[in-house]
C-alpha cells in the first residue's frame, strides 16, 4: 500500500500522503488512496466498465487535481467505483497530458462496504513532489 491516512493535517476531512517511484505510480497510489476512503476493499472493485481516460493540465499538480475529481464526478455522476490503471503522462512545452485506463462497477452497497463519502478535492496542503526516492504527494478530500 503505496499510502497512509494522516490524521494530523484535517480532523473533518480525509488526508494522505502517497509516493511512488515514477509518476504514473504515484498517480495511481493516489487514486487507490482516494477510492479507498470511500470503501473498506479495493479489491472489491470488479471490472465491469472499462474506458479510456484523457485529461491535460498546465503542470503536475493540477493533473492530478483533475484526475481526482474526475474520479469524484464519475463516482456521482454515474455512481462508479473507479481504479485507475496504465497510466501514461506526456509532457508539452506548455501542458501536460494523462492518457490512462480507468475500470470499475457500479456502487452496489450489498457488495462494497461503504465507508464515508468524498464529495470534493481540496487544494489545502495539495502538493506533489519529486525527492530521491521518486513522488509524493498530499492531499486532502472533502468528506
């Protein structure tokens, strides 16, 4: 588990600290992060819909900003569970650009053992980082 849960940052909402050695590996450990918040068991998640997912920002963080609450609009829009897989970030001269696989099912509460709501992505504390060891991130969602 690419992640841990930080209780320290926000008491009403939910927070974690991610990392992985490349990008696409610290995206996708956020994102577990995230949809872990909201269910008890990634694994869970079955397949059932499967397509493909292209955002662009202007920079990293905002990428990931966007991946997120991508991942929030669909989880309320369509009412998925969605995991994020093949991930593959290009960089411009001006943006960046994400090109991943995106996989999931419906919310079923027979089925997924429902944790708290996420109804937002907060830039308070949101921040990601390259170091030695590869990216971290923090972030913060409203729950």
């Amino acid at each position: 588990m690419p992640y841990r849960y930080r209780e320290d940052i926000a008491i009403a909402d939910a927070a974690f600290d991610a990392w992985g050695e490349s990008l696409e590996e610290l995206f996708v450990a956020v994102c577990d992060a995230a949809v872990n918040v909201m269910i008890e068991n990634l694994e869970d998640i079955e397949a059932l819909k499967n397509f493909p997912l292209h955002l662009k920002s202007t920079n990293i963080e905002m990428l990931l900003f966007s991946l997120l609450e991508e991942i929030i609009f669909l989880k309320d829009a369509e009412t998925l569970l969605l995991r994020v897989s093949n991930i593959d970030i290009t960089h411009g001269e001006s943006s960046v650009s994400l090109d991943a696989k995106v996989y999931g099912e419906k919310i079923d509460s027979g089925k997924h053992n429902l944790n708290v709501d996420v109804k937002a992505v907060t830039l308070h504390r949101f921040k990601v980082e390259q170091n030695t060891d590869g990216w971290n991130a923090t972030v913060v969602l409203d729950i």
